[in-house]
C-alpha cells in the first residue's frame, strides 16, 4: 500500500524478492495546466510488474475491504499511502502490517515526518521499519537506519536518498521478522515528536522568524508545499535562498546583498537566490532584479 516516488521504489524492491499479490494505491489524479488524470507512481511500477492494483477513494470503506480480502495476504507493506488504516485492516493479515516510515522513530511520527527533521534543523534522519498499530506510528519497532542531513537537503533531494534504504531495508528485515530472528521492540516514549499534516498555507514565510529558521523552512518545504510571501499585492514564492549572518536592518525590511535581492528578518537577513513572481516562470533572484522590479 502506498502512492508516492518514495513508495514505487519500495514495490519494485519489495516485487524482486517476494510474491506481491496486489497493490493499493490512491485514486488518480488530475494535475498539470491541462488537468489530465494521472497515475500515482506505485500505479505505474505496478502496471508494470503485472501487479493488480486497487485505487479507492476510502480505503475504510466495505467494497474496499472487500477487494483487499480477496488479495488473502499475509502481510501487508505500506509506504507512504496517505490514508490511515482501522483497525480491521490492520488485523486482516496474519502476520501483520508493516510501515516503511521516513524517521528515526519515535523523533517524527505523523505525516511529513521527512520535511520536520529539515525544519527543526536535524542533523540526521533515516528509515525505521515497524510493526503497525493503531496509533499513529506509535507501533513496535523491527530495524533502524540513519542518514545524515546536508546543509544543503531539500525534502525532495532527502525523499530521494531516504527510498532506496528503505527498500534495501526492508528486504532485508523481512526474513528475518518472518523466521523470528528479529523481535518487535516497544518504542520509547522519551523523544517523541509528531510532524503534522501539511497545507498550502503553512508555505507562508514569516519575517519574525530567524533567516536560519526560514532558509530550513525553503529546502523542507521545496517541492511542496513550497514556500512564498506577499509582494506587490501578490504571492512570491522563494525556491532557494541563503542566509547572511550580518545584522539586520529591520524585520522585513528589502534591500540587495551583493546584487540579489535579500529580506530582514528578526535575526540575520534572507537572500532569495531563486524567486518565482505571480504568473512568471522561475527565475535566480539577480535576474529579478534585472527585469526593473522596485525592490528595495
């Protein structure tokens, strides 16, 4: 079970070294300028593979559980699907449903649990496989692997190097659990955080905030949901940007560092490397200026 980029990479792996009998998926959607219907990743690898694929709207729903029964799986793998799982789906397998989940657990249990790490400034993160129960990735855990973060790690570029450990991972810790080599282990409660639900909203810099703590918000929302201000009546969304550490002129206050153009904030200023005005296309932050925009 899951939908994503992150999740197609697990299939694939998971599909070279056992039998997948099925495959659930979220519903296609419409996406692009034209608003055509399209796939989820795992739909695509799972075309592919030759694997049947259920897509419904509400994975809780009885024709929904229905068609999951039918499948008669063992185990059930989910990675990143986007739906939560009752109780009755979580109990449906004999030997249990296993998460694929993008933290050190129990450090960000939840939803964006990959974006949290870069936001708060982590220095590390990783893939943790567990058991599921039906808390939110409250279950006990089978295998742990960490990853640093780089200075430089975007959501998207961390989702990238996160996939492949998590199915190489999860190849691994199978066998083991299935033959009882490897024991589920309670997580501690000490250290843990939840990383919320993200919204198109929560993209919106605030200049009251440190540069440092903006420019994490940039990389950790970059793709999505991205991140933008208002400027001139309209939002400006910032793609990329660096923080100068020399002292700042005034929250949200405009001015130019070295020809690109740079926002006060409450400690240090911001310096929009790569900026995308309303109705425009991206563009680095020196070519704004260049196109005779009032900035400062």
């Amino acid at each position: 079970m899951g939908s994503p980029d992150f999740a197609a990479i697990v299939l694939r792996s998971l599909a070279e070294n056992f039998n997948v009998v099925g495959v659930v998926s979220q519903p296609d959607r419409r996406a692009g300028r034209g608003k055509k219907l399209v796939s989820p990743p795992v739909k695509l690898i799972a075309d592919e593979l030759d694997i049947p694929t259920l897509q419904p709207r509400r994975v809780r729903d009885a024709d929904a559980m229905d068609s999951i029964r039918r499948f008669a799986p063992d185990l059930i793998v989910v990675a990143a699907y986007g739906q939560i799982l009752r109780p009755n789906l979580l109990e449906l397998p004999s030997l249990g449903c296993i998460n694929v989940h993008g933290s050190l657990l129990p450090r960000w249990r939840g939803a964006a649990p990959i974006q949290a790490a870069i936001l708060a400034g982590d220095v590390e993160t990783g893939i943790t496989i567990m058991l599921m129960d039906a808390g939110i990735d409250t279950g006990d855990m089978l295998s742990q692997r960490a990853l640093p973060i780089a200075n430089d790690d975007t959501a998207e570029t961390l989702f990238k190097k996160l996939a492949p450990i998590g199915a190489e991972l999860l190849v691994e810790t199978l066998p083991k659990y299935l033959s009882g080599e490897i024991k589920p282990q309670p997580q501690p409660e000490e250290g843990a955080t939840y990383a919320k639900m993200l919204k198109k909203i929560d993209g919106l810099l605030d200049f009251s905030k440190s540069a440092i703590e903006l420019e994490r918000k940039i990389r950790a929302f970059s793709p999505w949901p991205g991140t933008f201000f208002e400027w001139n009546g309209a939002p400006l969304k910032v793609h990329r940007a660096h923080v100068d550490e020399q002292r700042s002129p005034g929250i949200g206050s405009k001015l130019k560092v070295a020809g690109v153009p740079a926002i006060g904030t409450s400690k240090g200023i911001l310096v929009l490397d790569q900026i995308q005005p309303a109705g425009k296309k991206s563009m680095d932050g020196k070519s704004f200026l260049a196109g005779g925009r009032i900035w400062e």
